[in-house]
C-alpha cells in the first residue's frame, strides 16, 4: 500500500470516529502529504471539526479545504437573526471583551472586526460563532493590540514548549522582535506544529506568529 494511500485510509478512519463529523458525503485524497477535503456538511462547525481531524493524522504537511457547507432547510436563518445571536453569544462569553468586536452578517458569512489585547480573545469569539446554525463561514479579521512589554515574549513561548508532552522543545527554535515571533526548527506531526503556534500566540505581547517550523 503506498504512502498516500494510508494516508488517505488514516484521514478517513479518523473523520468516522470522529463523533463532531457526522455526514458521510466527506471526501478525502492524499497525495505527497497534501490532503484535500470535498464534500458537503450541515455547519460551518462541522466543516472546520473535519478540518481539524486531519490535522491530527501524522504524515499530513497540508491541507486543502474544499468542504462546502449547505445548510437544510429546516436550520436555514436569516443574516438578521444570525447577527443578533451572534452579538448575545459574544457578550455571554467570559473570553471576549465587551465593546471590543464588530459583527457583520451577509448571506451567512459572519466578518469579526475590531482589537483585543491577546490573541486567545479572537479565536475565542470565532469559535463561539462558528456553532451557530445557519452559519455557512466565519471572517476572522480581528486585530491584537501591540503590547508595551514585549522583551519576555521569547521566553515565555520556550518555557511553554519545555512543558508540553508533545515534542522536544529543543527542535523548535524560537526568536521574537517586537510583537513578531519566529519559529524555526522540526517537528514530528502537524498537532506538534499547531501546539508549537499555539504556545507562541498565547503569549502575551504576539502580535503576529511566522511560523517556518517543518513537518519531518
């Protein structure tokens, strides 16, 4: 069996135990660790969970998204109902700041403006989003606040990399200047890559992540 073929069974087998991806019309090609994903689901939710199911499949070095989201009838909403929703959701999220997040609604995309200080806020109002029916895409276009002290940004990423049971801190380099930080080095599986991203952007004072780290 060739790579791309257990490639593509891994990716498959994992989208069915994966009990947020229900429907069964998700295709799935792989080739030279490229996976692309076709097909239709309900939610936006569903499309982002199958998504993230691939990510976690060793061997995947990309992604190509191509799962369109149809909603049934039957959960179809208009932008004026989805707008409202989504303005209560964001104001009963202890995550999002209050008055800080714009919400624009066309034809069930949703389009986030506005500033936060750290980027956990944002991907926090974009989650919240995403689970609202009759949602079909969510445009994260929310902006992180240069912070002041910027000097332990390095720091603070390299110690959270030191505490995870994912991977060798000591593969992954980390540099910052300013509010930018830059991540070199190599990791086993693209969930390592993510966790390594995900350190970097919960630190506080990152204003932008250039992620060159390589899947080996």
């Amino acid at each position: 069996m060739s790579h791309d073929t257990t490639l593509q069974h891994a990716v498959t087998a994992e989208l069915i135990w994966d009990p947020q991806v229900t429907s069964s019309e998700i295709g799935v090609t792989a080739k030279d660790g490229v996976v692309a994903l076709s097909g239709q689901v309900g939610t936006y939710d569903e499309k982002m969970a199958a998504e993230a199911a691939a990510r976690r499949i060793r061997g995947v070095q990309a992604i190509v998204q191509e799962i369109e989201v149809t909603v049934p009838f039957a959960l179809k909403r208009s932008d004026a109902d989805i707008a409202a929703t989504a303005v209560a959701r964001l104001a009963w999220n202890v995550a999002v700041p209050p008055d800080c997040i714009s919400v624009k609604v066309s034809k069930g995309v949703i389009t986030l403006t506005g500033e936060v200080d750290q980027h956990f806020q944002s991907k926090a109002a974009e989650r919240e989003l995403r689970q609202i029916s009759g949602v079909v895409a969510v445009n994260n276009d929310i902006t992180v606040r240069p912070q002041v002290d910027v000097s332990a940004v390095s720091d603070n990423i390299s110690e959270a990399l030191d505490r995870s049971w994912l991977f060798d801190p000591k593969t992954v380099t980390v540099t910052a200047d300013g509010g930018t930080v830059h991540l070199g080095g190599t990791v086993r599986t693209m969930q390592e890559r993510r966790a390594a991203v995900g350190a970097a952007w919960a630190s506080p004072g990152t204003t932008a992540v250039d992620n060159l780290i390589s899947v080996v």
